[in-house]
C-alpha cells in the first residue's frame, strides 16, 4: 500500500531549491495518495450518505469505511466516532455540552453552582477560549500550569478536582514545544473519581502510536490535515454509554451526534491519512528525530539559544528554540524571505507583538518567550535543508543580534 519515505520526495514533486517548509505543527501538505483516493468523490461518486437510492448507499459505505479504518487503527468501536469539521469543533462540542448538562444537573441545588472545569493551561485556543466563554457564564474553571520543561503534574492536576468537576482536559502532546502529557495517570485517576477526561490528541497523532484503550480517556478528538489529510476533516471520539449533547442541530446524522451532511471527500481522505500514518509511523518518526536532533545540535555553532523542553518526552519532529536577543518576528519574517517557513508562535494585535501562550503558561519569561522560534520538520524534509537553513539561520540571527546591539549603543 505505501512506498515509505523513499518516494516521499517523488510524491510531493519536491524541487532542489525550492522554498522549504518547516512548519509540519501548523498543517501538513496533502499526500498525493490520499488526493487521488478523494477525487472520485468529487465528481462522479458524488452522493448524499443520507439518501436512500444508490448514489447514497455508495456514499453511506465510504463513509462507514473510513470510520471502520479509525476504529482500526486508533481502538475503540466504530460507531463511536463522530465526523466534525475540524478538531476545534469536535473540543467546543466536548466542553458546552458537557457544561450545559452538568448545569442543568445542578439546577435546584444549593449554592446554584454551574459546575467546575479542570484542564491544563497550555491548551489549545479551542478549550482555552471556550474555557473562557464558559467562566464568564459561571463555570469555575481550574488552570493547571505546566512546569517550565513543559510537562504538567499530574498530581496537581487530579488534586484540582471538587465535587461539580463535570471535565478534565489535558492534550496528548503540546502543539508548540511538543511535549508529550501523562494522559493515561490522569485518565486513570478521574475513572476513579468518576470525572471524564477529554484528550486532544490532534497534534499527537500520526506522530507518536495513540491507542485509545490505553489512554483511557472518554473523548479524543483528531484533525486530519496534521498527518497530510485534507483540512475540514477532523473526528471525536465518543466512549460507550459517556455523555454528549449534540453541538449542531438539524438532521439525524452522525447518530444524531452531529447534524449537517458529512462531507464525504474529506471523511475518504481523513481515513485514508490516518492509515498511512499508522503504516508508516515507524520510519516518519525515525526521519523526523533524525532532522530534529541534527538541526538542534547545529545550533552549538550559533550561541545563546534555549531549546525548550529539550529533556522532556517531545514529538519527534518539534524543536521550540529561543534565539536570546532576538526578535523571533523579526527572525520569521528574514527566514521567510530566505525561503524557510517556521512559526515564530506569536500573534500581533493592534501591532503590539504577544508572546505564546504556551510559553507564558511554562512561566518562561515574556523576553525569551518573544525570541523562540517552532521548527516542526515532515518526513519529506532532508538533511540538506536543515543544514542550508542553519546556515541560514546563523547569518541571520547575527545579522539581528547586530543591529539590536548598534541601536543599544545608540
């Protein structure tokens, strides 16, 4: 079924000097194998899954298949997975009807509480900005803050819990310095305690191996476009006998979990990814550690750089290193006219640079937090990149240590 990384370069048409992208974290191109396989289903195959006649039988059966493939390759039943549009939906969906069902629970008891949330406080933006909208309407919600290596105690996080806890959220693996959480101590503690745990696994998965059963949790959700799937495909999957309030409402799809007609081209693509990925982890993972550990040991030739998290369990592919003098938007910005794509991690609003997030949450202090890069590399990348770009990087980052030090003087 695959040609491994050998062909990776052939199928992804990669041109010697072509603009090199290190930013596999953000999103992944599309495999050419899992386009070919959607094509069809964008033009003849065309079908809704809810009709009856033919057309939607056909459709009915692609769509089976590929929640048969996630139950496969991930565990659990296949009737448990819910198609969603993306892995922000499926967490939103996980976190406001949990929170409206525990508040309807506590209606009429004393106190009029609305329920408590726990979770880590380097969450992705989707629970930490529903976290937030939830708050303001009364939940009480506990951030556990990771420690500076990036790793979350765990028995912090289970220590937090109160009797209204209706949610634990911990991710498997942290988008920005990779760090990869103890979800399975936490899931197995909250069992006890009766509390469910959601884990976003979206960064984790085609990665690292993730099986469900092992984990423990009751919902994960995935995404497929960061394991070269398609973007709009994501998943959630739902124990047995847990609790979910639908999120959209309309028809009966996705067992009446998630209304709108599935999008049948996405759904083929996301199973499809998912199979390569779990076929093909074992030498991804071994290119990936390979690229990551060459590129940070070239980082001795530049100076006063901090890998983060660098004695931690991290992705293989991940390496979040601050450049000590530098403006990582800045740096970005010089790489990307160079032709390296990275993520500097930051945003800009109202022109006033913020650091990460992720950063913060480690209590890293807000001026190295500001000059770190994230490289995340692919399996498609070469040795021959990551040493072009530390060329690269070195003439740049001297090129801004320079400047800054002239307007110092100054």
């Amino acid at each position: 079924m695959t040609d491994g990384i050998d062909g990776a370069n052939r199928r992804y048409n990669r041109a010697p000097m072509r603009a090199v992208y290190f930013d596999h974290n953000a999103t992944t191109p599309l495999d050419p194998r899992v386009r070919e396989a959607m094509l069809p289903w964008m033009s003849d195959d065309h079908g809704n899954p809810s009709s009856v006649h033919s057309f939607g039988r056909h459709a009915r059966e692609a769509v089976d298949a590929a929640r048969e493939t996630l139950a496969r390759n991930l565990g659990g039943v296949p009737h448990e997975y819910v198609f969603t549009a993306s892995g922000t939906e499926a967490n939103n969906a996980v976190l406001f009807g949990l929170a409206h069902m525990a508040l309807d629970s506590a209606k009429g008891l004393p106190g009029g509480s609305r329920g408590h949330l726990v979770m880590s406080a380097f969450e992705h933006p989707s629970i930490l900005r529903a976290a937030d909208r939830l708050q303001a309407t009364g939940v009480r919600v506990t951030r556990v803050a990771p420690s500076p290596n990036g790793l979350v105690d765990v028995a912090e996080l289970i220590g937090s819990l109160e009797d209204d806890s209706f949610l634990v959220c911990l991710m498997l693996a942290n988008n920005e310095v990779g760090t990869v959480q103890r979800v399975e101590e936490v899931a197995r503690a909250c069992r006890e305690r009766g509390v469910p745990v959601l884990c976003d696994a979206v960064q984790a998965i085609g990665k690292i191996p993730v099986q469900i059963e092992d984990l423990g949790v009751d919902y994960l959700t995935l995404g497929a476009h960061k394991f070269y799937g398609p973007t709009g495909a994501a998943a959630l999957w739902v124990r047995k006998n847990s609790v979910f309030e639908s999120y959209l409402v309309g028809g009966s799809q996705e067992r009446r979990r998630r209304a709108g007609t599935e999008n049948v081209p996405a759904v083929v693509g996301l199973g499809l990814a998912l199979e390569l990925a779990v076929a093909e982890l074992e030498e991804r993972s071994a290119k990936t550690t390979g690229l990551r550990d060459r590129f940070e040991r070239g980082l001795e030739a530049i100076g006063d750089v901090v890998i983060h998290s660098a004695q931690a369990r991290r992705l293989p592919n991940t390496s979040n290193v601050a450049f000590l003098g530098v403006s990582a938007d800045s740096l970005m910005i010089r790489l990307d006219l160079q032709g390296f794509a990275v993520s500097a991690g930051s945003a800009c609003s109202s022109g006033k640079p913020e650091p990460p997030a992720t950063l913060v949450a480690m209590g890293i202090e807000a001026v190295e937090a500001l000059s770190s890069l994230r490289v995340s590399f692919g399996p498609t990348n070469t040795e021959d990149e990551v040493d072009r770009f530390l060329e690269v990087l070195e003439r740049e980052v001297g090129a801004l240590r320079e400047l800054s030090a002239a307007a110092a003087s100054q």
